[in-house]
C-alpha cells in the first residue's frame, strides 16, 4: 500500500524503515516493562507491514496507565512475555545493516527495548536509530506548532491515524509525520539518510564555539547558572554532577529551541556548589522565585498559583485567590491548583454535595431584606441564608463541614461524593459520571496537596537522614544540610547543624518558609527517609495523612480501572480520554 505524502530522498528506495512505538507500565526501563510493541516497515514510501502485540508485563498496570491506554490486566494476562516477543519483532524489523529504525521520543522506546534485551540474556541489535521529536525540534519553529508532542504533529503534517496512546497507530502516526518532516528537509540540505543522520545529530555553531565554558566546572552537586553579556541570569540549573549536566548542554543531543537560543547568547556559567543534592534542588527552587530567569519557565511565579478557600464572614463562601498570604487555617484552604480551571473544577464537587452559598453578595440584616432567593434555593441546592432562611448556627454547622473538607478530613461528604459517582455510573449516565470524577480529581489534587504542606510547615523541627544526606528542616524550610561519608562523624555533624542552621520564626502565615513549592519538595524527600533522629512535635506529631483526599485520590484510580477490565463505565472513561 503506497503512502501518499510528498517523499524526498531521504531515505532511499532501498533502505527499510522500522517505524516503532511501546506502551508501557511507567516512565523506567529498569523498574517498568513493556505492555503493547506496535511497528510499521515502510520502504520507499510503500508499506511492507504491519507488528502488533500485547505483551504481559508480569506486573500490575497501574489505574492511571490503564485508563491513559485502555490495556488493563485482563487484556494482557493471556498475552506472550517479552521474551518470547522479541524474536519474532527483531525478525520482522530485520538486519542492523539494511534497517533504520525511526521512534518520536526514540531513547524512551529504544531505552525499554534495549533493557528488554539484556533481561533475556540477549545482545541487542546496533540498529541506527532516528528520532522524530528531535527531528522536529530542529525543522518546526514555535509559530507553526506549539509543541512536538506527536498528539501535535500529527494533525498538524494531516496524519491518517491520530495517536491514542496504543502502540500500533502511534507508530502509523510517527509513520506520516516522519514523512512530513522529510518533506521539510531539502531547505536545510538534507537529501540522503546521511545527511539526516548528520542534521539530527549536528551542533549548533554555538554549541561548537562556547564548549570553553566548560573548562574547570566542579564534579559535585550544586547550581548552574548562564548568565549574559550585562551578567543577566538567563536560565538556572540544578544537578547532582554539575560538569557532566552542563556539557550535556553542548552536545547533539540537545536539540530544544528555546536552550539552543540560550546558549548562543550566553557569555558565562556560574556555578554554586553544594553539600547536598537535596540543598542544591532547594537552592535552585529559591533562585528562580527570586531572580525569575527568562528562560526558566517552571517556580518563577508562585504568588500567581491559585488557591481556594472559605471566606472570612458571617456566612462564608468558597473563593479562589491568587498567592497563600492571605489564606488562614481558621477559615479553611486547600491547593495550590494548577489554574483556575481546576480550582472551579474542586469548588463545583464540592457544591455537588454541600449546600454552601455560591453567590457573591456580602450578607448583611439589612441585605437579607431586600434579597430574593436565586434557583438554587428552588433546587434545595442552597437554604437561602441571604433573606435569612438559614439560621447563622445552622449554616456554621456546613461550613464546619466544608472546612473539614478543605483540609483533607474523611467527612460524610467525602463518602457522599464517591456514592453520588458511582450511582451515575449504575444508571449508565457515562458521561455525568465522567464529568463528576474529573472535578473530584481537581478536587482530591489541590486539597491532597494542602494536606503534605500542612504536615511539614507545622513541624517546628526534624533533623533525618535520607541515604547519605542529613537535612535540617524547620517549618517546612531547609535550613541547613550536610553529607555523613561515615558513621563515625553522625554525631559530630548533628551538632554542627543544629548550631549553624536557619532560624525560621513561626508566623501566622500558612507556609513559615514563604514557599510552598520548597515545602513540597521536602515532602517528597521525606518519603525516602532513611531515619528521624530528632524531631519537635510541640505542635503535633509528624504524621502523613492516609484519609481524606490522599485516599480519594487512590479510591479514583481503583474505580477507574477494575481487575476485569470489563466495567463498561471504565470503558467509556477510557474511550473519552483518548479522544480527547
């Protein structure tokens, strides 16, 4: 079957393309396996075949992959292993001296295939390898397309087959896209498979004339930090091997725009060094929130997160706010949200269940009569405090509720919430059902969220050790950090910590450290923790909490995906997510 794109030279009428795609379990080769191998063979732009399998992961599928792809467990559990597969799929691609084989994110798949391989005692195959994401990077500018996402690329170069996360028409997707891009390349004096080898592989004559930067760069963990000509801070960096991360920077394999525009406009590299790792991501969080480099993009603004939270009146509502200064654990809080998108998406759930006023207006006795109640009272979706249906006690009563909500308590509304869901799901009412798990989502994220920041910033302090690393931390706040080669100087650097760390005051605010995303941070690190030495409990004990929106969040991903992999309504929650 030809394939009706423009084709150029490249490649050849005689070489043979394996245009490949994986679905998987997660995001690592070594701790993660294989679950679908989709492939096209193409030759001179005709082609020769199709490779479709399911394989069985020997592991679970995790919810949020099965709903993302559609492969549950039941799918796969009949499937071959991996170690039967690929012989049969090296087969079908062929000798490394006749095939190319082409992926769109090429070291994710290649990656998977190649630890694959080496589990069952296997050489793999030197195939060359293209990769279309790189490719496109280099050929597509940010004003043609926003991003190189193949759910981008592919109606943008008018693909037969859009992606949906299932191997085989991903790979026919990658298939028209690669010939789109190759439809591209003459400008750029590509016309044989060389010369794209060359191009995909090439460095900028920036990258070449600035490798001097390099020179002298420490070995250990730490910042880093391109500055310009007037000694501006372009981007700033962190990496537990600063060295290695930077000359990464200047070698082929950094085909992003937006860096190699850095680059070419950079004039020096700073670097901070670091006792720990741990110290170096908190240092780099601090940076960027104070100095906002332009060509960072991620912890520059976090007074623009949303937050949501009740209201400070006689007869509170939900509002979301820009930055946590004003937020109060007296009135109520959760976040922060994503966008404002989502934070309406966790306000509307809540409203789903709680008759909490959603109209704006300051009640007042002297508004109360000249009020007239809206639809939602006719509804019994709201008991019309603003003409004074409600009584004040009464109506503090389902604040009390919604408060305890917010923070992440397991509440009769929480249950009511998960039974509304599922009683639209029993009634094959799909896609309110849907509709109701999306904004119970939101909702469990930002108040989940609130809940890890609540447990680390009211910690007066905790001193623990995380492998090799001992992290000092007071209200949420890294204050001071050191590395312990050996046991014998455990005790000796304790003390030099506890002398020489940050002193961070208790405040009325919500976050004493001021940054919420550093909290977070630590949250994470304090998941890995090897061992608590010393801890201040004097406002409660260090605890994780396992009820409340946490478990929301795991109760969703159970529902979403039963062991059968026949619910009809996790079907149609699939079937609506990859169309979207």
């Amino acid at each position: 079957m030809a394939i009706s794109r423009r084709c150029r030279r490249v490649p050849s009428p005689h070489e043979i393309i394996v245009v490949v795609d994986l679905e998987t379990t997660g995001g690592s080769p070594e701790d993660c396996a294989i679950t679908e191998i989709g492939a096209v063979k193409i030759r001179g732009g005709e082609i020769l075949g199709e490779f479709q399998t399911l394989i069985n992961p020997g592991t679970g599928i995790p919810p949020f992959i099965a709903v993302l792809t559609g492969i549950t467990d039941a799918m796969v559990s009949e499937a071959p292993r991996v170690e039967h597969v690929l012989p049969t799929f090296l087969e079908f691609c062929g000798s490394p001296e006749t095939t190319i084989l082409v992926a769109h994110n090429a070291p994710f798949d290649i990656s998977f295939l190649r630890a694959s391989m080496i589990r069952s005692a296997r050489p793999w195959p030197k195939y060359r390898v293209l990769d279309t994401a790189k490719i496109a990077r280099r050929v597509l500018t940010r004003d043609e397309v926003p991003n190189n996402k193949l759910s981008t690329l592919a109606p943008y170069f008018g693909a037969d087959s859009q992606p949906n996360h299932r191997a085989l028409d991903d790979a026919k997707a990658t298939v028209d896209v690669f010939h789109g891009l190759i439809g591209r390349l003459g400008s750029f004096g590509v016309n044989t498979v060389e010369d794209l080898f060359d191009f995909s592989h090439r460095l900028t004559p920036a990258q070449q004339s600035k490798r001097h930067l390099l020179e002298g760069l420490p070995k250990g963990p730490g910042l880093y930090i391109f500055k310009g000509r007037d000694g501006e801070a372009l981007y700033v960096g962190v990496s537990k091997n600063i060295a290695s991360r930077v000359r990464s920077y200047f070698s082929s394999n950094e085909a992003r725009s937006r860096v190699l525009e850095m680059i070419a406009i950079a004039e020096t590299i700073e670097t901070i060094p670091c006792p720990t790792v741990t110290e170096a991501e908190i240092r780099e969080i601090r940076m960027i929130n104070s100095i906002k480099p332009r060509y960072n993009r991620r912890s520059k603004f976090p007074e623009k997160k949303i937050w949501l939270r009740l209201t400070d009146e006689t007869f509170p509502r939900l509002s979301t706010v820009r930055g946590f200064a004003d937020l109060s654990d007296d009135e109520g809080w959760a976040g922060p949200f994503s966008g404002v998108e989502e934070a309406d998406a966790a306000r509307s759930a809540i409203y789903e269940v709680s008759k909490i006023r959603q109209c704006t207006i300051k009640i007042t006795s002297r508004s109360m009569k000249l009020a007239s109640p809206c639809a939602l009272f006719e509804m019994k979706r709201c008991d019309a405090p603003c003409i004074g249906a409600q009584s004040e006690d009464s109506y503090q009563s389902l604040t009390q509720s919604v408060h305890q909500l917010l923070h992440g308590a397991s509440t009769p509304l929480e249950e009511e919430l998960m039974k509304k869901m599922k009683e639209l799901a029993s009634e094959e009412r799909f896609e309110d059902a849907l509709a109701l798990r999306n904004r119970l989502s939101s909702f469990a994220r930002g108040v989940s969220r609130g809940q890890r920041i609540r447990a680390i910033t009211r910690i007066p302090e905790i001193l623990v050790r995380v492998e090799d690393e001992l992290l000092l931390i007071r209200y949420g706040r890294l204050a001071s950090s050191a590395q312990v080669p050996r046991v014998e100087l455990l005790e000796e650097t304790i003390s030099s910590l506890l002398l020489s760390g940050e002193r961070i005051e208790d405040d009325e605010s919500i976050i004493p450290a001021k940054n919420y995303e550093e909290s977070e941070k630590l949250v994470r690190v304090l998941e890995k923790v090897s061992e608590v030495l010393i801890i201040d409990e004097s406002r409660g004990p260090w605890s994780m909490p396992t009820r409340g929106a946490t478990s929301i969040r795991h109760r969703l991903l159970e529902n979403s995906s039963d062991a059968s992999g026949q619910s009809e309504w996790v079907d149609r929650m699939s079937d609506n997510r990859i169309r979207s």
